[in-house]
C-alpha cells in the first residue's frame, strides 16, 4: 500500500528509508526472521477458541518459535534479538508472547546467566521437552519483592535444599505452572537459609511437574480465574517441603554455597544479592517494551488503512469519501503516529544502553528502562485505544487484531515491575543526584520559531526543570523526621518530572533519526513528527512555560495553530508513515476489516 501522493519510485525510497529509520542497520538480521515466521499460515488468527484452547495453542506456537532458533542459549544472551522477537509476536498471539517470554528471558536467560555455578544440563530446556515458568511474586508481596517468604533451607547432612512455602501469603502467584503445554520446571525466587541463617534472595531450578505433567510430590497449582488479558495458564503455586539437589541453587558471585554448607558472597547487602539474581528482569522490561511497541504499530496500520477505505458522507449530501478525509478523524490518528515513532526509537536508545553498558553505567541502564517501559507501555494503551476507537464496531471483533491486543497490553504495564512503582523509583534516583537538569538557552524566546527543532528540544528540557524544581522544593521543605510525609509531598511533580524527561528523551530520538536519515523526503516526515510531537507535548504545559519565561504570550496564542499546521501536512503522507512499520501483507490481509469482502459468509449471520 504505497502512498500515491508520491510519485512511486520516490515512495519506495521513503517507505525503506523510514523503515530503515525505525529498526536500523540490524533489521535482516534481528527483525525480518520474527517478521517472516508471523506471516506464515499457522500463527493465522483461529475463531470460536476457548481462552483454554488459546493457551494451549500459544504453546504449540511456543515449539515453531523454538524450531526457529539455531542456539536458544545464545539468542537469550542476546537482548536485542530477544526484544526484537517480542516486537513481532503481540499481533498473531498475546498469549504466544507471555509464555516465549518467560521462557525464553525469565527461565533460560536466568540459568544462562548463572552460568558460572555447577555445571547444569540445559539441553531439555533449550530443546522445549519441558517449558520454563519464572516463580518469584507472592500472593503477599507483589511490589516488595524482596520481602519474599518462601525458604529453600540448606540440609547438610543430605546435600539437598527444602523448598517450603511457610503460609498462604507466600505461595507463588500467577505464573503459568499448570499442565497445559506439558511438562514444566521453574526457577523458583525462595530465602536461602544456612545454619539458621537468612542469606536473601536466590533462584532454584525446581521440576513443578513430570514427564507427563502431573505435579511433582510436594508441589501444589491451582489455576486461577481468567484474567482480561493475554489467554495464559495463571496459577498459584506452593511448595510443602519439597526436596531439591544441591545443584538446583542459581550461583554466581553475588553468593555461593559449597557442598559442605559454607556461604560466601562479593556482595554484602542481601538485597543487592536478590537484585542481581533477578537481573533479568531488567532484559524484560525492554522485551514488554517491545511487545506494546509491535501491537501499538500493528493497531495503527490496521486504523489507518481502514480510515483510507472505508467510505463516509462529506460535508455535503452529495457523495461520500473516505473516513481519513474528515479532519476530525485523521487528526488523532496522526498525533498516534508520531507517538509511534517516537515510542520506537526511544525503545532502540534504552536496548542500546544496556546491551552497551560497562558495569560502572548498569544502574543508569536499568533506570532508563524502567523509565521507557513505562512510558511506552502506556503510551501504547492511549494510541490502541484510539485506532481501536477510530475502526468503529469493526475495531472490537478480536479477528481485527487491536480489541485483544489493547487488552493484553494490560498485562505489559504490570509485568516486570508495575509501572507506577518503578516510576517511583526512578523519580527518587533523579531527585537524589541522578539526574541533571539541562541549562536554560541563552537567546530570548521571543527571537525563537516554534518550527525550530532545537527550540522545541529546549521547551521540553524547560519542561524538565520546572518538575525538577518543584520537586526538589517539596523534598527540602518537608518536615523531618517523617519521612513517608516527606515523599508523599514531593512524588507527585517526581512523577512529573519522569514523565518529562521520557518525553524529552523520545523527541530527541525522533530528532537524531530524521538528521541521520539519508532520504530527503523521509527526512521532512520525520522533521514533522518530532514537531508534532513536541508541540503537542509543549502546548500542555504552555502555561508553566510562560509564567517561567520560556514562552511568550504570542508564541502561546501560535502553539495551536503551528500544531494544526503539521497534522495537514503529514496527513497526505499517513500510508507511507504505517508502512514504514514493515507488517507484512499476509498479517494485515489476515484480518477481516482490511479484505475487499470483510467477514466471510461463514462468521455471518444466517
């Protein structure tokens, strides 16, 4: 579908050239596998399943992505080729990609990363005989992760560890531990204990079932309710003194145990210990990520193709034209692209900074993939909700590919760290010397155009010093000796502030994509995007700006007016903007809403 307001030669040029832009020089190599395997006839959509029926077929999806893989163990070692899997899977299967991703980030890229322990036999795993699950939240601790109560005692005179969930608050709680997809092993988060001794937080690898799928003796699943989201196998999971080798314990640096009982660490601060066993969490936030990235492209080229051919009345009682022609619609559909792109390429900055990072930047890695995860994860929510809103009756039909992905998507803002708390988090690092605000530009506002991009870069670091401010006067002049009230007066412009810099931090990426773009045209879109973009984001806090000098009253009264302006003109260019996404034909032909003959007779009435 080539944009036709160009001339053809020309349109290709820009659709790579954009394409090129969103997933870089390693699209053949980390994208175009997950891209092509998708596209094949048995990841097709499948009417009239049970959420049961999905799940087990999520798991037999599970088995051609393995087939797919050269070396599992060498692909989860590999961040960029693991997010790029999760980019692609979301729109054929939500549930196909909660399952990969534990699998494949939480299970394997645990016991691979804790390669320097025992000698461990991988081959079951990396072969998909048993499917990995990731046990680590407890009914009673969700966000506090760290106060787990599950124990793994040390037995000396046996050289085993006991598995035992001391009460119910403690039993392991939504992981997909059930028999579907057949037999399954864990890595279990429990206390090690030692001659008594609490040693924090380590990972077990623990057979919940058997070769036929029944629970091993001393582990009990219940499946829970269904959930709103991706179709997948949530249970609770607890162990009653359940026996486990010596080495069934995931060891590394960060603590080791020898066979005589004698614990040693590097690390001195238990709770730096359990964050480095569950370090693959951080891998999974980019993988969620990635996941809200792919669904939220896929919904808005399924939106707008369907704007472009779907037929509605003009403003006259004469004829009709298509729903992308009134204003009204396209508009929102625009401002969801240029928040796509953004999106994306912030996502390619945080993979990049941790795949990168020496060990002395891992902390700041791993803040600004907590901060883009949740940025992107609810962004995604915003724009599916939008194209899910824009396709009418059509957009809730789960053949159409957004209903149950906007639903899923769900699950992404609360995976590997609910958003809101990790927000916190980092909001407290910026607040306590992690983050510097960028100086003021020296030149009047008034000397500046609100269509000069580095002008709009400066707004939004404005924007960025406002919330920092704010934030850094309520922290000071709280009351001491309180210090929950102290926080609770300052974490609402905290947030702010995040949610500032992921913002400033998303144009910027948009901006360094369009300089690097070697096609002119594509260039100009993405120019206008990051200006669409920003000002959307400026005219928001117009206000702040202008009280603080920023801004002034006319460029104020200008902001919607330029804002409009860049809607009209990337609106022409919208087609050519989708299918830079790269989604291939037989994924989008697969849905009813974008067929000449929509529905076939067979899902019809009488």
């Amino acid at each position: 579908m080539i944009n036709t307001s160009l001339p053809s030669d020309q349109a290709t040029s820009t659709v790579a050239a954009l394409t090129r832009a969103l997933f870089g020089e390693q699209l053949a190599q980390l994208h175009e596998p997950w891209r092509k395997l998708f596209s094949t006839e048995p990841f097709r959509f499948r009417e009239g399943l049970s959420p049961d029926e999905r799940a087990a077929l999520s798991y037999e999806r599970l088995h051609l992505i393995n087939e797919a893989l050269e070396d599992p163990a060498d692909f989860v070692a590999d961040v960029e080729r693991l997010a790029a899997l999760h980019e692609w899977v979301g729109p054929v299967d939500a549930g196909l990609g909660t399952v990969a991703s534990i699998h494949y980030n939480l299970f394997l890229g645990s016991l691979v990363d804790h390669a320097s322990g025992p000698e461990r036999d991988l081959g079951e795993f990396a072969r998909l005989r048993r499917t990995g699950t990731f046990l680590c939240t407890e009914a009673g601790h969700g966000n506090s992760a760290s106060q787990l109560e599950t124990t793994a005692t040390y037995d000396r005179t046996t050289g085993e560890f006991v598995l035992h969930t001391p009460r119910a608050a403690a039993a392991k709680f939504m992981p997909n531990t059930s028999s579907t997809g057949g037999p399954k092993s864990a890595v279990v988060a429990a206390r090690l204990i030692t001659d008594g001794k609490d040693r924090g937080v380590f990972l077990f690898l623990t057979r919940l079932s058997d070769d036929a799928g029944l629970p091993m003796p001393g582990v009990g699943i219940r499946r829970l309710p269904q959930t709103a989201t991706a179709p997948v196998d949530h249970s609770v999971t607890s162990f009653d003194h359940v026996r486990l080798p010596y080495d069934a314990l995931l060891q590394s640096d960060h603590g080791r145990l020898t066979p005589e009982g004698d614990f040693t660490s590097s690390i001195g601060s238990p709770r730096k210990r359990f964050l480095h066993s569950i370090g693959r969490v951080t891998a999974g936030k980019l993988c969620m990520s990635g996941y809200s990235l792919g669904v939220m492209r896929h919904a808005l080229a399924v939106a707008v193709g369907h704007a472009h051919t779907r037929q509605t009345s003009g403003v006259s009682a004469r004829g009709s034209v298509p729903l992308f022609a009134h204003r009204s619609h396209h508009a929102p559909l625009v401002d969801a692209l240029a928040t796509g792109y953004a999106a994306t390429l912030l996502h390619r900055a945080a993979v990049r900074r941790w795949a990168q990072a020496p060990e002395s930047e891992r902390e700041s890695g791993e803040r600004f993939a907590a901060i883009a995860k949740g940025w992107i994860t609810w962004r995604a929510r915003a724009v599916m909700t939008e194209c899910r809103e824009r396709c009418g009756a059509q957009g809730l039909f789960l053949a159409n590919g957004i209903a149950g992905q906007l639903a899923a998507n769900e699950g992404t803002i609360t995976a590997e760290g609910d958003n809101l708390v990790i927000w916190v988090k980092a909001a407290g690092e910026m607040l306590l010397g992690h983050f510097t605000p960028k100086e003021p530009h020296e030149a009047a506002p008034g000397d500046r155009d609100l269509g000069d991009p580095d002008f709009l870069q400066d707004l939004l670091a404005g924007i960025e010093r406002i919330w920092h401010q704010r934030a850094r006067t309520r922290l000071r002049s709280g009351k001491a000796g309180d210090p929950l009230n102290r926080w609770n007066a300052t974490v609402t412009p905290a947030l702010e502030l995040v949610d500032a810099y992921a913002h400033a931090q998303a144009a910027q990426a948009l901006l360094d994509a369009a300089a690097q773009a070697p096609d002119p045209e594509a260039r100009r879109q993405l120019l206008l995007l990051h200006r669409l973009f920003a000002l959307r984001r400026v005219a928001a806090h117009s206000g702040d700006l202008l009280a603080e000098g920023y801004l002034t009253n006319d460029q104020v009264r200008r902001l919607p007016d330029a804002a409009e302006s860049a809607v009209e003109d990337l609106a022409p260019h919208a087609m050519t903007l989708t299918n830079g996404f790269a989604i291939s034909d037989e994924v989008l032909l697969d849905h009813p809403i974008n067929r000449p003959e929509g529905f076939d007779d067979a899902l019809l009435p009488g």
